[in-house]
C-alpha cells in the first residue's frame, strides 16, 4: 500500500512539475556551446508550499532592482549561447548568424522574479582597468549595498546567479566586449 501511494504521489509531482512552465527559457547555452537547463520547472521553497522563483543552480538574468534593505534581487531570467549555440540561437531567431562576439541572448519573456540574497553571498562586478597594453577586465567583490549604488550603469548587463533552496547564494556579472 505504501508503495502504491509512493508512486501515485511521484506520478502527481511529474504531472504538477510540467504546468506553467510554457513561459520559461528552456535552455541556455554557456561555455562551448553547450546546452544547459535554465529553469525546467518550479520547486518547493523552503519557506512553505508555494513553488520558488527558481530551480536551483546557476541561471543567466537581467538585474531589475536591487533592494538591499530587504536584501533581495528583481530579475528578468534570460538564455546564454556561446559558441555553435549561440549560432544556431540566433538563426532560429532569425538574427545575425554567427552572432557577434560569439555571443547571443535570448529573452523569451518579460515574466520578473524577486529572491532573497544570502548574507553571505559572494557579489562579483566587471571594471575595466588600464594597462600598459590597453585595457583588460577586472572582477570586484561588492557588498549588496555597493551593487545597488553599481546597479544604474550595469542594468543592460547579464549577471549569472546561484541559486540554492530559493535563495541567492552568488552572483557575477558576465563580461561582455
């Protein structure tokens, strides 16, 4: 009997798991060219039975807002290709193929999430430095507060965020030429 319910109850998660899913990027491309899920489906958060804003693991956005009193982020979650994804992306999309810099993004929709940030969560931002050869590019720790102030100049620009059990537990801003 336990095991009867057991299966109903998994068959009843894979049938909940494939609803509304219809408006997330299935995939982004990063590194190589290689394919990865952004966010299949939602999860359970920690906090309760409502379904969290994000799968866990590491996901392409645009920043919205950074609120560092509540200690959250506002995003537009996106697809990343690189390589022969990014080629391939942009053809489907009917745009400039290969793309330039061997870089496209995709936003399939303008659906925005909010998710708390960890106190601890390591924040990396792109500078560009002078060096006697011309300039090359820098990665600066930010405390929350400091991305907030950074945020203004930096909307256009992708982040890569981690996320675990609901939560952001990383972000890097990904260097664009």
């Amino acid at each position: 009997m336990r095991r009867m319910a057991a299966t109903l109850t998994l068959l009843a998660a894979f049938a909940l798991g494939g609803c509304g899913g219809s408006d997330e990027p299935a995939g982004s491309g990063v590194g190589g060219g290689a394919a990865t899920t952004a966010a299949p489906g939602p999860t359970t958060a920690p906090a309760g039975n409502e379904p969290a804003v994000l799968e866990d693991g590491r996901h392409p956005v645009y920043l919205k807002t950074v609120d560092p009193g509540r200690r959250t982020i506002t995003f537009d979650l996106i697809q990343f290709f690189t390589g022969d994804a990014a080629t391939k992306a942009a053809a489907e999309d009917g745009k400039e193929s290969p793309p330039p810099n061997d870089v496209y993004i995709r936003n399939v929709n303008s659906r925005l999430r909010t998710l708390p940030v960890a106190a601890d969560a390591p924040i990396t931002a792109n500078t560009l430095t002078a060096q006697s050869s011309g300039s090359a590019t820098k990665n600066v720790s930010l405390t929350l507060d400091e991305l907030a102030g950074y945020f203004p100049n930096s909307g256009a620009d992708p982040f890569w965020i981690t996320v675990d059990q609901g939560q952001v537990t990383k972000m890097a801003q990904q260097y664009l030429p």
